[in-house]
C-alpha cells in the first residue's frame, strides 16, 4: 500500500511540474526586440532577452535554452498606424504566416506601469523548446526597414575554425597557404613577404551572432576585436559560403601566443532570474591559441636595441656634461644675483631708515606749529593721528597692501588738514582689489608729503591732494598730484623726502627686475603730478 501511495504521489508532482513548465506566466513579459512582448513558461529561468547586433541593426535576438513554450505579442504605441503592419512568422525557416494584417478585431489595450497605454495583438503560444521561432514585420510605409525578432530553443552551437589561409606576395603577385593542421597551439611564421592571416568558420545560420577577439597572451591584453564576418571565396563540403575573418600581420607586434576567442554576443548578465556560471558560458566559446614566430623579430630587435643603447648612453653622457656646467654657470649666475639684491636690499633699508625719522621730524614740527598757534583741540587730533601713524610707518614690512597705504596716506593727510586746511581725495579703479595687491611699504608717502609742503600749503582751503590708482593691462600706475605753483623740475630739489625717494626707485627697480618701477615728474604753473607706474606688477 505505501508503495502504490508513494508511486502516486511521485506521479502528481512530476504532473505538476511538466504543467508548471507548459503553463505561461502571462503576469510577467519581456521586451523580446522590435515591437515585440513575449512571456515564458512559469519556471524558466535564463531568459537572455532582445541581444542586439551591431551589424544586424533591426534584428533582436532571444535566446531561451530553458524555456518550453513562448507567447509572442506585437504592440503599438498611439502613434503607430496597425492598418499599416505586415508580419510573417517562421518555425524553423519554414513559413506557418506570410505578410499577414493585424487584425484590428483582436488588437486588446494595455495599461503599461509608466502610465502609457498599449494596444497588442497575440501572436500565439508556440512550443519552442530545440526550435526556432522567427516574426518579420514592417510597415508597409517603409518596406525597406523589415524588423527580424528571433526566439531561439536550441543549444547555440559552439563555433568552429575550418582552416587558416596566410597571403604573401606584394606589387599585385599574391598567393595563399591554407594551414588546416589545428593542432594546439597551431604554429604561424610570418615572413616580410608575408601580410596577413584569415580564420574560416563554419557557417551557421546565426554567424552575426559571434564576435571575434585576439588576446596577446603574454600581456593579457585584447589586441583585436570585431563583430563582422565577411563572405566570399571560401565554402565548405556542402558548397555553402563558409564566413571569414582577416587580422593584419601588424596587429602581432612580436612572437608569442595569442589566444583566438569566438564567442556569441550574449549578455549573460542582463536576464531575469540568471543562474548562468562562467562554467555555463564557457560551454559557448571557442577558444584556439596561435604561437606566432614573426621571422625578422629577433635580428631587427637586437640591432635596434645595441644602437639605442649605444645611442641612449652616448646621449645621456652629453647631457650629463651640459647638465654640469648649465648647472654650474647657473649657481654663480644666481649666487651673484643675490649678492646684488642682498645689497640692494640692504640700501633700500638704510634709505628707509633715513625717511622714518625726516617723516617723524616733519610731523613734530607740525605739533609744534599748532601748539605755538594755541590750537589745542587740533593739535590733539594731530597727535592722535600722528600715533596711528607712527605705528605704520615704524613697521618693517617691506610689502603693504594698497588698502593699508590708502590708510597711512588718509592719516597722513587729515593729520596735515588741521594745520593747512586743503582738500584732498584718493581714487582707485574699480578693477583694482586694494586689499589683494600689494607694494612697497612707505612708496606715495614722501610724494604726498612732497605736494602737502611744497606744493598747497599756501593755497589753505584752496589746495587739493589727488591721489590715484589704477589698473591698466598688468601695470599698476600710481599717482599724485596738487595744484600748487609748480617748480622747475630742471633744478635739483633740495628736499630730503624726494631725493630719497629717488634713490629708493632706482633700488627696487635692482630687486625686482622683472618689473620695471618709472617714475615720470609733470610739473607747471598750475600744479605737479608725479606718476610711478609698477611694469607687470599685477
């Protein structure tokens, strides 16, 4: 009794099982290429879905080695016209529909989950299992444009080398050898004669199917791929073109193994439910490996590399002895740069160590003249001024920013205000960002100094200071100006501040070589401008 349970059993649920696999899921569809759906029996797994082809622009192909029976179904979207569609379908190359309508009576709609709604028609259910289903559509707007979806249920075969066929010859005189001994690894010499090497395949109905690559063994690197399969001048036993594929002598850029790889263009990876190993995939490659002995090789590159070495060192050594005195002429060149600049440097401090105190002592006597005038309130200003100024202009800095000198030129100026009662005003360009740039520390001041005691201190209210700074191209052009009486600019000026000045100019032009520092004097009857423009300062 138990063994009669037990048989009835196991033959329920090898019932179920077959029915599992003749059953459709219809809840679950795939985009099968072109305009077509297709859904699979409930328990396949590995459905490799709509492959397409670089040299088969309008063909998809599906490949279901697990999958018993397919439902195929065409759509439309709204702009699509089904009056105009044809479509033939084919089992095995033999014709079951020819340039058949849709027909519009059983076109269904469909709600689509991105919201977009669909009209189908079923094509049918077909078993598929070591078969091959094949729909052709097109509308009849655009015969020329005929879509082929393929569902293919049998096993991809695994492709096989017929013979290789190596050309020599040159100037239009060619010929060919066929190597049709495909022992493991096969044995190719290529000679100068030589140009290239073709690999003949068995045909198939499928050839687009399979790329084509060459990996140099030696590096691991892929030196040669390609999707196209020629045809022409090569059959086999049964008269059919046998297709081929050419690889230039070049691509071999030294002996050595490479390994031939034929393999469908399958993604293996981009399927629902996919339980494919490499081991699964492996089953589809052909692989074959060349050793290639490439006759001029060694001689040519053993002469190459004697000369080059020879060449490299003989090279090498002479640059190492323009190295040497480069570098050696360079060191003293530099060296006596610095020692310049050092004592440059060193100028410039004792001349700004001379115009601190002439500043200080010009300051003081301005006190002193306020106090003697009895102006307390203004001589305390002053002095509150004069500290803040004191402060900057003992600083060691040797660069300020021109926001930090338009600060000591306005204490300077409101300092000298209270005493003489002008006007003044500094002007900046818009373009000129005072507090990025910078220049040398105390460098408008005794010009400043030089317009307020020589130029308006008479005028009173009637003086004016104008100080400007601006930017043209890369220079930095500073500027002051009074409109005082003028002088003789001929004459040698008997003010320390200006000759000072002077003789700091030339120093800094010694230092910074690279930018040009011009100092240009204007003076007439109606006042004095002095322009200092800083050369690609900025």
């Amino acid at each position: 009794m138990k063994k009669i349970l037990f048989t009835f059993l196991s033959f329920v649920i090898a019932l179920s099982t077959v029915h599992a696999q003749k059953g459709i899921n219809n809840f679950s569809s795939y985009a099968a290429g072109g305009k077509m759906l297709m859904s699979v029996d409930s328990s396949a797994k590995n459905v490799f879905y709509a492959n397409v082809f670089q040299n088969q622009p309008h063909t998809a192909f599906n490949f279901l080695p697990e999958v018993h029976n397919v439902s195929v179904a065409i759509y439309f979207r709204k702009k699509d016209n089904p009056r105009q569609y044809r479509y033939t379908i084919l089992e095995d190359n033999k014709p079951l529909v020819v340039n058949k309508p849709i027909d519009l009576a059983k076109l269904k709609s469909v709600d689509r989950d991105e919201g977009e709604i669909l009209r189908t028609m079923d094509f049918g259910t077909y078993p598929i299992k070591n078969k091959i289903l094949t729909i052709l559509t097109y509308d009849i707007q655009k015969p020329q444009d005929v879509y082929k979806t393929i569902f293919y249920g049998k096993p991809i075969p695994k492709a096989k080398i017929q013979f290789f066929s190596k050309l020599t010859g040159e100037e239009g005189n060619y010929s060919s050898s066929h190597i049709t001994d495909l022992k493991e690894p096969t044995q190719v010499t290529f000679a100068k004669r030589d140009v290239d090497l073709t690999l003949i395949k068995d045909a198939s109905d499928i050839d687009y199917v399979y790329s084509t690559s060459i990996k140099d063994k030696q590096t691991n690197k892929i030196i040669f791929e390609s999707t196209i399969w020629n045809y022409g001048g090569y059959v086999d036993e049964s008269r059919q073109l046998s297709p081929y594929i050419k690889f230039d002598k070049s691509i071999f850029k030294k002996s050595g193994d490479y390994e031939i790889i034929i393999q469908p263009q399958i993604r293996w990876h981009g399927c629902r439910d996919c339980d494919f190993k490499e081991k699964d995939i492996e089953k589809y490659i052909t692989r074959h490996t060349l050793s290639i002995t490439l006759e001029e090789e060694s001689y040519t590159k053993k002469e190459l590399l004697i000369y080059a070495l020879a060449a490299a060192l003989f090279i090498g050594f002479i640059f190492l002895i323009i190295l040497y005195f480069n570098k050696k002429r360079t060191k003293k060149k530099l060296l006596e740069n610095e020692q310049q600049k050092n004592t440059a440097k060193l100028q410039l401090n004792s001349i700004r160590s001379q115009l601190n105190p002439h500043f200080l002592f010009n300051a003081l006597s301005g006190i002193q003249n306020l106090m003697n005038k009895n102006e307390i309130d203004n001589a305390n200003q002053y002095l509150s001024k004069f500290a803040r100024l004191t402060r900057n202009v003992l600083d060691s800095k040797e660069l300020i920013s021109l926001s930090q000198e338009k600060t000591l030129l306005d204490d300077y100026l409101q300092m000298e205000q209270l005493r003489f009662g002008f006007q003044y005003e500094i002007n900046h360009s818009n373009d000129l960002d005072l507090d990025i740039v910078e220049i040398p520390s105390m460098l408008l001041q005794p010009f400043v100094e030089n317009a307020v005691k020589h130029g308006i201190a008479k005028k009173a209210t009637e003086g004016k200071v104008t100080i400007t700074m601006v930017k043209q191209g890369n220079d930095l052009v500073l500027s002051v100006g009074d409109n005082g009486n003028g002088y003789d600019t001929q004459k040698k000026s008997d003010g320390l501040g200006l000759s000072l000045s002077n003789n700091r100019v030339a120093l800094l032009n010694s230092i910074y070589r690279k930018n040009r520092f011009t100092l240009y004097l204007q003076s007439t009857a109606s006042g004095t401008k002095i322009t200092l423009t800083l050369t690609d300062w900025l």
